[in-house]
C-alpha cells in the first residue's frame, strides 16, 4: 500500500507512517490507524466496529477547523467513545477514537467540592482539565471551567436556570456563547448542542441500560473538541454521578 511519499493523518494532519505488519498508515501523535478499525471491548464483549474511509490517508496535511489548530492531535478528531472505568477509586474515563484505539483518559478527584478531571494522552501525559465551581445552595449557577495541556483558559460550562429546571451552555475562551441545548431533544441520555446560529455543534449519546458509562460524542467544526469531551464528562457527573455541591 505505501509508495514512500509523505502522507498525513486523516484526522489529526500530522505525518504516518507504514507499518508492515498491518499492512496500513499509523499516526503515533493521536494513536490512529488510517483505514481499518479495531473492536473496543467492554465487559468481555467487543463493541460494534465504526466504518470508516478506506483509502489511503491523503499526500497533504488536511485543512483543520480554525477552533482545532491550536489543539494536540487528541483535541483534533470529530468523534470519540468515552468508556467509565468499572472499578476505580473516583471517577475515570478512557477514551476512543473510531479506529478502536485508546487516545487517553480522565481521571476525576475522589474528593472535589465542585468537581475536578484531569485528561491524559496514551502516554500518561497530563493535556486539559475540568474545574467546576463549588456552590452553597443548589439554585446557585453552575460552571466548569476548562483549560489545556499549557493551563490556557480555553472556556466554560455555565448552568443557568430557567423555567422549572437547569439548562447548561457553552462559552469560548472569550466569553462568547458557542453552544445551548436543542430543545427538541429531550431525552435524558440524548444530548444536542446548536450555536446561536442553530447549527448542531456536538451530541452526546450515553449507551442505557450498561454498567458503565458509555458516551458517544460527535464533534462539528464549529466547536472545540476539548470542549465537547468536557461536556460529555461533565453531564454524566451532573445527571449519573450525582452532583452534590
């Protein structure tokens, strides 16, 4: 399959290589096979394969959504499966690219007044955090701030209350709104994000009746993916994990 000239990760942009064995392109930045998948197996069992392109990975890096060019190539892929730990002392995620590899994981703060995660790559390298904000009352706002591999502010998670019940929204680092909940989607384990524009900019589908957490999460271009994997982690803890403070 390989002819030896440069070729570029479907997802990330940065350069693969040709491993032999496998017979395809393998991009060590964001742990990425380029057109085979491999089943992710959860409780003994293998989960369905995703499909994805087949073709070789193309001879130019692939142009990456302004939001994106900032990030790790882990923060650059538009779909992931976050898998809780069965076992663990606090809360733990790993996470999924489509090819069936493991990206990295979140780790939660067995104690935290508020809620704290910190995200790792494959490598065990630290690469964003979670902080949410402690609260006296309940009816007080809600919000988890979020910050990257250098501690750079990179936006917010802000839960309001309207009528009768609490709605969360998204915010960039500069404060501007870039996500609130579709409001034709009301099922609890079904999440849709939409800009001011009402475009779709992230869902996030938690698989029932499993015991262990486990969320797929669709990325568009209009959103930061680190933003989006924040959500995902902070909505089991609000509505699964029971947020208490």
């Amino acid at each position: 399959m390989s002819d030896n000239r440069p070729r570029y990760c479907k997802f990330c942009g940065e350069q693969v290589q040709f491993i032999e064995d496998f017979n395809d392109f393998y991009c060590n930045f964001c742990h990425s096979y380029q057109t085979h998948t491999e089943s992710i197996k959860v409780k003994g069992k293998n989960a369905p394969k995703y499909q994805i392109d087949p073709n070789p990975p193309p001879l130019q890096p692939p142009v990456l959504p302004p939001e994106w060019r900032q990030n790790i190539p882990m923060f650059r892929h538009r779909e992931y499966l976050v898998i809780q730990a069965f076992f663990s002392w606090g809360p733990k995620y790993t996470i999924y690219n489509v090819t069936g590899q493991v990206m990295g994981e979140v780790r939660g703060k067995i104690i935290s007044w508020g809620g704290e995660w910190n995200f790792f790559d494959f490598n065990g390298t630290h690469v964003a955090r979670v902080k949410g904000n402690p609260r006296i009352l309940t009816f007080q706002d809600k919000t988890f701030d979020i910050y990257d591999h250098q501690g750079s502010f990179r936006g917010a998670i802000k839960g309001k209350f309207g009528f009768l019940k609490r709605f969360w929204e998204l915010y960039d680092e500069h404060g501007r709104l870039i996500g609130k909940p579709n409001e034709q989607i009301w099922i609890k384990t079904n999440w849709q994000m939409i800009d001011p524009h009402g475009r779709v900019v992230l869902t996030v589908d938690k698989k029932w009746f499993t015991f262990r957490d486990q969320f797929r999460v669709v990325v568009s271009e209009h959103i930061d993916p680190l933003i989006a994997l924040a959500y995902a982690v902070a909505i089991d803890y609000l509505y699964f994990q029971g947020d208490k403070r």
